[in-house]
C-alpha cells in the first residue's frame, strides 16, 4: 500500500478485492461490473461508472465523503488486516565489525572501545508498521491514508521506502532459532501490551511530524479564509452599528432605549458570529489506526563502550545487513538517532542541539535532560554549571568567578554587565536584505550597558586552539536542514570529525547566527541578518555557507547538502531551505523585529 494512497486507488481496488471488473477509463469514466451478492449489499446496480473528476456528467462522482466511500472504509475496518513479515533475504555476518562501528560513529567529546570478551550476537529486530486513517476537519473534511514505520527496538521512526525498496518480505521465519533483541527505551518485553501501547503513542506523536507541510499549506488556506470572514463581519456589523447609532443621535427620547438595546444587540451578535467562524475554521485532526504490519528482520548487535573523563557508559550499536549500514545510536533526548553525537557530563547521548548551554568556566558538556544543573550568572547571564558557580555567602546568588561579590554590589542588586568581549560578538546586521556591508551595532562590554535581546547563546561541540585553525583546513562540508528545529547547520569536517559548526535559524529578529569554532572573537557569532525576500533568500543562505566554507579552505564542490525528514538525513543535490523560512507572515515578522533591533541599538550606542 502507498503511504498515500488515493481515492482512486482506495475504490477501485476495492471493486477489484470483492471479485468485480474495472475497465479501463473512457471518457475520464471507469466502468465496473459487481458482483450480485455485492451490488446487492451496497444497494446499487451491478453495472456502475465511477468517475473522480466533478467535470464528467454522465458518471457518479465519488469523492470524499461520498456514501459508497464510507460504505468501503466501514468494510474494511470489520476485516483483519493486519499481518506479519519476516525478512529473510539476508546474510546477517560483519567481518570486523568494531571497526566498522568505529568508522560510522562519531563522538567529538568522547571515545569508543570495544567491550572485552564480548562478541557480535544475532538477534531478531522488529518493524512496526502503522497505517493511520487521518481526517483533517475543518470547514471541510479531508482524509488519507498515513503508513508510519516504527522501529520496536529503538522506539523511533524509520524510513520505510528504504526498506520496501530491497526487502523480500516472507511469511516463514529463515532464522527460528533467533532470539529477538531487547528494547533500548523501556524494560519492557518486546511484544507486551504496555510496550506496543506506547509504541503507538510515539507514532501518534510522528504523524504530526509526517504531515507537516500538509498542515501548514492547509493551515495557511483557513488562516486566510478566516481573515477573509472576519474582514466580511466586520464590515457588516461596523455598518448596522454605524446605521444605529445615526439613528440613535437623532432619536426622540422615547426611541432611545430601543435603539441602545439594539446597539447591545449588535455587539452581542457580532461576536457570536465571530466565534461561529473561529470555530468553522478551526483545524481537527484526528487519527484511526487502520491495521498494523509486524515486519522481524534479523541483524547483528555489538556492545561497545564509551568513554569520557570520569564518565563510562556501554550502548548497543546494531549492523543492518539488508542496508548494509551502522544503525546510528538514539539520542536520549529527542529519541532520534544520530551517527554524530555528544556525550553529557551524566552519560546521556545528545545532538548538538539537544545539548544545554555549555559551562563558560570548566566547558562540561550537559544535554537539555540535565539542563538543571546549569545555571546563569546574575551579573553577565553567562552560563555556568553547577560544578563552577559560586554561590554568594551574602545575598545567596550565583555568579561565576569573574563576578564574584558583584551579584550585590548595585545598593543589594547585581551589578548588570557584559564581560570583557570582543566587540564583533555582539550583534550585527546587514542593513540590506540578502547583500550589503555589514552595519555594525556592536557594544564595547562597559557596565552601562544592557546585554542585547539578540545575543543567541549556545554550546560548543568543541574547542581548537588558533594553531590548530592555521595548520587545519576542512576536508569537506556537511550542511543538514532540519524544518522541524527551525535551523540550518553547517559542520566543517577533517576525516569524518567535526573541527567546526555554525548554525542558522530563523528567530522574530532575522535569521539569527550562533558559530561553534574555535575562533574566540569570530565576526559571526550572535550576528543577526535581515532575511532576503521569498525569491531570494535561499542565494542569500547558500551565500552564507559557502563564506563558511572559504574560512577553512572547503572547496564549493566538497559542500554536501542533507534534509532531515522523521529525524533521519536524506542527500539533497542543493539546499533546502525550510518553506516556513519563505512564508510571508514569517519574513513580514522578522523584517519588522529587525528594525525594532536595529533602532534599539542605535539608542544604545548614542548613550
């Protein structure tokens, strides 16, 4: 089954399914012959012509909603469909297995060792496919068919086409004699109630995801609908009040109460009607589980351990032999894998931007789970963890050792301050949208001066000296857009280890800058630009990147480009840009908070 199937699709495969003919379309028309027992049982002739286009007169229309449509669907839930699958088209062996693991696995902060005397094992992995029956509701009801495929071991989403497009799905287990591998997420068995119960819930949770673009393009259409409606009540109630109140002015004293009843009466009902279309065009989505497809695959598990500083952990890394790739580990704190990955001060696996502000002082490295043992300085809004704040004997407050006795030295109140900076890392704009000189609004750190709104704080994956930058260039570029983060990364690599990263996002100022190098006065850390046009703005990005790119000597044909789509990367031949970044609502909002800021620290800087 397509993971969208058409109406088309759904109705005449269904004729197909209960033994009637279709013929091929004539005319824009199908022509179907039922079966007696059938006919009978919908209510209809035997002979039917089905057409799927309002245009064509001389056929029924079957659309969404459609008596027949229902008929079907209501059929197809009373029957079982749901199945299981093994996968047996497969040679589930690893010549040196570590090394292999070793390569596809990247820990910038940590390092990987094998665990002595522990061996590749096969085991029994499991895919859970769902298919959702989704019903959009709202001034109209639209529905479809959505296929989530969900790993059971892992608990996260995976890319089903992937697999449909090489495996050979049997309905005898090849390896009976294999035991089925452990969930990472819950101690539960495998194929217990509470585990498939949470399972679904988590592919309830992705669906969303799934159906991002239909949404927002949906979103969009009742949005205006509804501005449209609005502008239409207004205007007609503006004018009964206007009429009224025309009235009311010249009105003998006896008219008066009625009239000013009915002006109450206006209001009253304005608002009704307001709420009536808020409520026409608000969105409802709901979702039924239409059957589920148990799919067992059998692949090779590997311990291995990890280590960092005083922190040692192990986790299962897996090897799939149907796609012959290293299955990245799950980040803990988004549930997405990843096959580059951070460690956390307490053990944690993380993304770059699941991590926590990093401590300005030690430089700990704690993921957003432990984003508790993290805490600002009161005086310059530094980040510092637990590890390294000072926490006043007077006053009670943290500081970090910078400002140590300055959380009370303003009459009792901390002293407000930026630390000694470079002036480049405050925030900067480009007065032009997508080109032009950089118009610099820096501050130069005095104490009078407030910390800009704009300064975007966030840690770094890693720190090099300026040695290191000078001997080192970029091998090449990866460049990953994430839709459902609002940002873009772009990470300089040297033998698959990330010497570099700087990330785009678009924020109610501009598309706001935060560069993870080791540069300490880089020109675009806490930068802020004002987004081009909808037409323009991805040449404006691509700009950015490859001025990323010519700081490490990265060549333009060396930039590789990645979509993420269910927390999984896809190549890309050019950048995507993420379409709310074009949306207009979204670039009218940055354009105008941009000049708010800019206007903001032109004040700054005259006082």
């Amino acid at each position: 089954m397509p993971e969208n199937i058409s109406l088309e699709e759904l109705v005449l495969g269904y004729c197909r399914q209960v033994e009637g003919l279709v013929e091929p379309p004539a005319y824009g028309a199908y022509e179907v012959l039922l079966p007696d027992e059938v006919a009978e049982r919908w209510g209809l002739p035997s002979h039917q012509q089905f057409t799927f286009a309002p245009e064509n007169e001389n056929a029924t229309y079957i659309y969404y909603g459609h008596a027949l449509v229902e008929t079907i669907v209501d059929e197809l839930r009373l029957k079982t469909a749901n199945g299981r699958f093994f996968i047996n088209n497969i040679r589930p062996e690893k010549p040196k297995l570590y090394e292999v693991i070793a390569k596809a696995i990247s820990l910038p902060n940590a390092k990987l060792f094998p665990v002595p005397g522990v061996a590749e094992q096969i085991k029994l992995h499991h895919y859970m496919r769902f298919n959702f029956k989704v019903s959009l509701i709202a001034d109209e009801k639209r529905e479809l068919i959505l296929s989530l495929w969900m790993d059971l071991q892992g608990g996260y989403t995976v890319k089903g086409a992937d697999i449909e497009r090489v495996a050979i799905l049997d309905l005898g287990n090849g390896f009976p004699n294999t035991p089925p591998a452990s969930l990472l997420w819950t101690n539960e068995h495998p194929f217990s109630p509470k585990a498939l119960t949470a399972l679904l819930e988590r592919a309830r949770l992705s669906a969303a995801v799934e159906l991002g673009d239909t949404l927002t393009s949906l979103q969009k259409r009742l949005l205006h609908f509804l501005e449209l409606d609005r502008a239409r009540l207004d205007n007609y109630y503006d004018d009964l009040r206007k009429d009224t109140e025309r009235r009311l002015q010249k009105a003998e004293e006896d008219r008066r109460p009625a009239l000013e009843a009915k002006l109450s009466a206006i209001d009253t009902e304005r608002q009704s009607k307001l709420a009536d279309v808020e409520q026409k065009y608000h969105l409802r989505i709901q979702l039924e589980l239409v059957n589920l497809a148990v799919i067992a695959q059998p692949k090779l598990d590997l311990t291995v351990e990890i280590r960092k500083r005083g922190v040692v952990f192990k986790r299962r890394a897996t090897w799939d032999p149907l796609l012959h790739v290293v299955e990245g580990l799950v980040c803990d704190v988004c549930n997405r894998t990843g096959h580059t990955l951070l460690v956390c001060e307490n053990g944690h696996l993380a993304h770059v931007e699941c991590l926590a502000p990093q401590c300005v002082e030690c430089k700990r490295t704690f993921c957003q789970k432990c984003a508790d043992e993290v805490k600002t300085c009161v005086v310059c809004d530094h980040p510092i963890c637990v590890h390294s704040l000072h926490r006043c004997g007077v006053c009670g407050r943290a500081t970090c050792q910078q400002h140590v006795n300055e959380c009370h030295a303003d009459s009792g109140q901390p002293r407000r301050v930026l630390t000694e900076q470079p002036a480049s890392q405050e925030p900067t704009h480009k007065t032009e949208a997508g080109g032009g000189a950089k118009a610099s609004t820096t501050e130069t750190g005095k104490a009078s001066k407030q910390k800009p709104a704009a300064k975007r704080e966030t840690p770094k994956a890693r720190t090099f000296s300026n040695k290191t930058r000078l001997e080192i260039g970029g091998d090449y570029m990866e460049v990953y857009t994430d839709p459902t983060q609002n940002v873009m990364t772009a990470y300089v690599m040297v033998k698959k280890r990330e010497i570099a990263a700087r990330q785009w996002s678009m924020s109610a100022e501009g598309i706001a800058v935060d560069c993870q190098c080791e540069k300490p006065d880089c020109l675009e850390r806490g930068i802020v630009y004002r987004p081009a046009d909808a037409e323009h703005i991805t040449t404006q990005l691509v700009s950015f990147i490859e001025d990323f790119a010519a700081e490490y000597d990265v060549p333009l044909k060396k930039i590789r480009y990645f979509h993420v789509r269910q927390g999984q990367p896809f190549g890309e031949p050019k950048l995507k840009v993420p379409s709310n970044w074009k949306d207009p609502v979204t670039l009218e909002r940055a354009w105008a908070g941009f000049e708010t800021l800019r206007i903001m620290n032109r004040k700054r800087n005259k006082s």
